[in-house]
C-alpha cells in the first residue's frame, strides 16, 4: 500500500477509544474521519478536543458517509465480534479492543475471514507494544524451567467505574476481560503448551446477575511443568492490599516488576501498564552458601505511559497495513489465549479442572 494517509474511524468514545483517537489524530499516517458513539455527549466532548471531527450515531452511516479504510473499535466487548464482522466485510482493515469474540469458535471465524479478505485484523493486546514488559518476559526466560509466574490485577472501583465495571459484567468475567493480557504473558514466558486451567470465582455483590461473578482466580498448568495464576476483582469492596502482583520464579531466580508510583488507586487505568523498574534475583549461592549476587534493578521509569502505548499500538497497526506484515501468528495467540480464559470460566461454573 502507498504511504497515503488511511482514513480511519473510531467506534466507541469511552477512555480506550478516546485514546485510541487520540492516537490516530497524532499520526500523520492517519486521517480521523468519524466517530461513531450511540451517546451523543461522549462523542462531542472527544470531537471538540479533537478538533472537530464529523460524528456518527451508527456505524452504517459512519462507513458510507466518511469512506474509511481502517476502523478502531472500542466498546463493550459482547460487541466487539460482531462490529468487527460488518467492518471487515466492508473491507476495512480493523484494530479492535479484547477480547476479540466472545467464544473460540467466533474468534476463529473472524480470523479467517480477515484472512479470507486480505484484511488486517489487530486486536488490543497492549502489553505486546511495552517496552518494559518485553524487557519482563525477555529476563523471566533467563530464569530457567520450570516457572512459578504470579499475576493479579485487582480494581477497587466506585462511581463512574463502577458503572463501567458493571456494565462490563454484563457480559464477562474480571478474569476473562483483563485475565487474557496475562495468560498471553505466560504463554510468551514459557514457550510451553498449557495443559490444564482451575479457577475459583465470587459474586460479592447483588447488582449483578446472580450467574456472574465479580472476583477470580485462575491456575494454568504447562506441558513444561511451569505454573501460573491470575487473580482479578471489580469493585467497590475489593482490597487495595496488594492488588498489584506481577512476577516470575525459575531455579535460576525471578524477576518482578515494582509497584507503580502513586499505588493505592487501583481502579487508575494509567496505574495500570505503567512500570518503575524491574527487579532481578539471582538464586546463585557462592561457597559459603551466601548470594552470590547483587539483586539488580533495572529502571523502567522513562518507559511509555498509557497514551503512549496507545499511540505505539496504532503506529504498528499502520506498519502492518501498510507493510502487509503477517498477523497469522497474532491471530492464533489470540485465539489461544481467549481459550485459556474462557476455560478459567467454565472452570468456576462448574468447579472442575478444565482440560485444554
């Protein structure tokens, strides 16, 4: 494809796709042509930072009226397959928020068809475009087999975020929404086939449905004999103690990843993917049975914050259009971790181990 600038629109005028705007306002790869939002307030508040930009009440509209080539989806994700549907079938490459569908089957389907179109299909697996995290994966290789990886992410949340909380547990669980980031982490740490998934979940609040939970844990068990849990909870009672776990053991040592400047605010989004430093253990004893090592930290302060990443993700959704790099491996890494997640799930429904 030429270097002319795609036109792109943005389905969805929350925080993520307002980031995502953003992003593509920045650009000079991109022209914001449109931004579609069933609320009218949402989307003028973005237009008028933006500069203006032509809204839309449907998507339909949206594509006929502004002639895109690419669109960047960001609602509720029980809309995510289907809106990613209609905007391939317009043959519009598409970025869309995770998950990508809401079961395996979906997610393949989709995959193919972008394949079947010679569409670009990106989903928003944001911790693939971080620096640090890279970094994080790159050293928990180093650290030997098995692996002991531990991982939570809990939100306390109330107000405004509560509301989107519960909205989103209209449709999915803590531990498959923000659960299938992590186990995409495991999966690149250990190079490892999963073999097994155990999950524990909660309702601990009545303004849900009674079938959904707000709090989970997960177990994945490797081919390799690596382990690794991830623990998620929104809302107004969850704990603030020690809601931000990330790191990884092997015999040689481990590697963590430190709490975030300003800890304390879980339900801070930008709290969310930012990282200070990493620190590294050696597990190497020198004769008289003492560390031999230092522990290093490696500082990660300048790293990108969340608008930044958001920008990186955009910026390699251009190159991937524009240099027709191939996103199979993507898609099945996608699809793979949807699987995991929606394992955990069944897992807590039924309150047995669950195959892979």
């Amino acid at each position: 494809m030429s270097d002319k600038k795609l036109k792109v629109i943005v389905i969805g005028c929350g925080h993520m796709g307002s980031s995502h705007a953003r992003s593509y306002r920045s650009n000079d790869g991109f022209e914001l042509v449109g931004l579609v939002d069933l609320f009218p307030t949402a989307r003028q508040k973005l237009a008028d930072e933006l500069g203006g930009i032509p809204q839309y009440d449907d998507l339909e509209t949206a594509i006929k009226t502004a002639k895109p080539d690419a669109v960047g989806i960001a609602t509720y994700p029980d809309t995510h397959a289907d809106l990613a549907e209609k905007c391939l079938k317009a043959n519009l490459h598409v970025f869309v928020e995770k998950p990508l569908a809401e079961t395996v089957e979906r997610s393949q389907q989709l995959t193919d068809l972008a394949k079947k179109l010679n569409r670009k299909l990106l989903v928003g697996y944001i911790l693939r475009h971080h620096p640090a995290w890279i970094k994080f994966i790159e050293i928990t290789r180093t650290l030997g087999k098995p692996l002991v990886m531990r991982m939570n992410l809990n939100q306390q949340s109330s107000a405004a975020e509560w509301n989107t909380h519960k909205k989103l547990l209209a449709s999915m669980s803590p531990i498959v929404d923000c659960g299938i980031h992590y186990i995409d982490v495991m999966c690149q740490m250990t190079c490892s086939k999963p073999i097994s998934v155990s999950a524990i979940g909660a309702r601990l609040t009545d303004e849900i449905d009674p079938e959904m939970y707000n709090y989970g844990q997960l177990q994945v068990r490797f081919e390799d004999g690596s382990v690794g849990w991830y623990e998620a909870g929104w809302g107004p009672m969850i704990s603030e103690v020690a809601y931000f776990v990330k790191d990884a053991i092997g015999p040689k040592g481990c590697v963590s990843i430190g709490l975030p400047t300003g800890s304390g605010d879980s339900a801070d989004i930008e709290g969310h993917t930012k990282v200070n430093s990493l620190l590294k253990h050696s597990s190497q004893l020198d004769e008289k049975g003492n560390f031999a090592q230092n522990d290093e930290i490696v500082d990660t302060r300048h790293d990108p914050d969340h608008q930044q990443l958001c920008d990186l993700e955009q910026a390699y959704f251009l190159r991937a259009i524009r240099e027709d790099i191939d996103l199979s491996q993507h898609h099945r890494d996608v699809t793979n971790s949807l699987r995991i997640a929606l394992a955990a799930d069944k897992s807590v429904k039924t309150a047995k181990v669950v195959d892979l």
